[in-house]
C-alpha cells in the first residue's frame, strides 16, 4: 500500500480523521483535508506518519483548484466532509438552510470529483468513497426504519444525502471505463460535533473501518453501490 496517496475530505476531526488514520495506517500517503490549517496541521501531528497536510474548503471553487494542483495522482479520493445545520422537517426549513447544507454536502462533492478526476485517472486503481447516510435512504425513510425518528426531521440534511447517492450511482456510471469505482457509505449514528443527536452516537473509528473498505477494494469488487458501515447493502 505504500505507494497508494489518498485525500480524505473533512479530515482534521470525526469520522474523517480516522479514516485518515486508518489509511495511513495501510500505508498510504494521506492527504488530510481540512479548511482550517491550523486544525488540520494538529490532525496531522496527531495521525503521524504518512499524513500531509492539504488546506481545502469544499465551498471555495478557487480553493479546490488549488489544492487539486498539488497533487499529480490519486488512488482513493473519501469525500467526507459535511454539515447538517438542523434537525427541523421539511416544512419548517428555510431555503438558505437548504442552499447551506447542499453546498457542502451535494455541490461541494461534485466540485472536488471533479477537480480531482485528473489525477484519479492516473491511479491503476481509482476508488472514490462518498459518506452518506442511512438517513438519506428513500426505503428506510419510507419502510420505516425504526432507527429513524418519525416525522421528516433533518430535512436538509437527509435529502442533501439522498442527492449525493444519486450522484454516486451516475459517477459510477459515467466512471466505469475509467475504472474508477465509486460507492457509498452509510456510517451510522456517531459520536461527532454534526448535530445534537450525534453526540449519542458510536465510535468515529468503526465507521471509518467501513470506509476504508471500500477505499481498498479490489479490482473485482463492486461499484455504484451503498453499503453500511459493517459491510451490509443499503437499499437507495
């Protein structure tokens, strides 16, 4: 693994930073986002070796193009970073809350992918990871899923990451004679500054463990897919 270089989004806390951990553990040269240098500069020195410093906020189009012409190739680009700015329902958010949300979690995916496909198409073996969440499943919030609260709360939050699995499924898709697989993760409920109810949450680390999954598959392992956080399918 030691000549693989990865970019985790988001990566100077929470899920982010261990799934910055865990890949340099592999051996990879990680590059540990974050649009706080001074944050991610301490998540560096925390991680260790391996892990380099990259200044990026996934909002600022002039930023993306800076970062991303720092680095020549990419074998696994965690598009990790995210927001939920509250938990209201559908009826009770305004659409500056939606616009917030959305520029991070769905505009701010697609500019970095984009940014980065370059030096991705230079990798023999590409992987892009985005971070879902269950939440953002229309079968479980339809089933229901008993894990969810009743009621359409997090609307912005929950519908941006329906948005980002439908962007998985068409980079996949669009990917795919690049060689390039792109999946999804559900992480679950973990003990992250996202929200209130994530202070509830479980470990960072475990999630990350499925992450980092799906950032080493092999050249036979699937595409255009949305697993949880133990390896099991999600349904879209």
């Amino acid at each position: 693994m030691n000549d693989r270089t990865a970019l985790v989004t988001g990566a100077n806390k929470g899920i982010g930073k261990e799934i910055a951990r865990l890949l340099a553990a592999e051996g990879c040269t990680v590059y540990v986002g974050s649009r706080d240098a001074g944050r991610g500069r301490a998540a560096v020195e925390e991680i260790g070796r391996n892990a380099r410093l990259l200044v990026l906020d996934v909002t600022d189009p002039d930023g993306i193009a800076a970062a991303a012409g720092q680095v020549e190739r990419l074998d696994v680009l965690v598009n990790n970073a995210g927001v939920s700015t509250s938990l209201a329902p559908a009826a009770e958010t305004g659409t500056d809350e939606f616009r917030r949300t959305y520029e991070t979690n769905v505009f701010g995916v697609a500019a970095v992918t984009n940014a980065f496909l370059p030096a991705l198409r230079r990798s023999p073996h590409p992987r892009i990871v985005n971070i879902s969440s269950g939440t953002g499943s229309l079968a479980w919030s339809t089933g229901p899923n008993p894990q969810f609260a009743p009621g359409g709360g997090a609307a912005a939050y929950r519908s941006s990451k329906a948005a980002l699995n439908a962007l998985t499924v068409l980079y996949a898709q669009t990917l795919a004679e690049d060689g390039i697989k792109v999946n999804a993760l559900a992480p679950g409920l973990r003990a992250t500054d996202l929200n209130s109810r994530a202070a509830a949450g479980g470990d960072p680390a475990e999630a990350a463990e499925g992450a980092v999954r799906l950032a080493l598959l092999p050249d036979d392992g699937p595409t255009g897919a949305f697993f949880s956080w133990d390896g099991t399918p999600v349904p879209w």
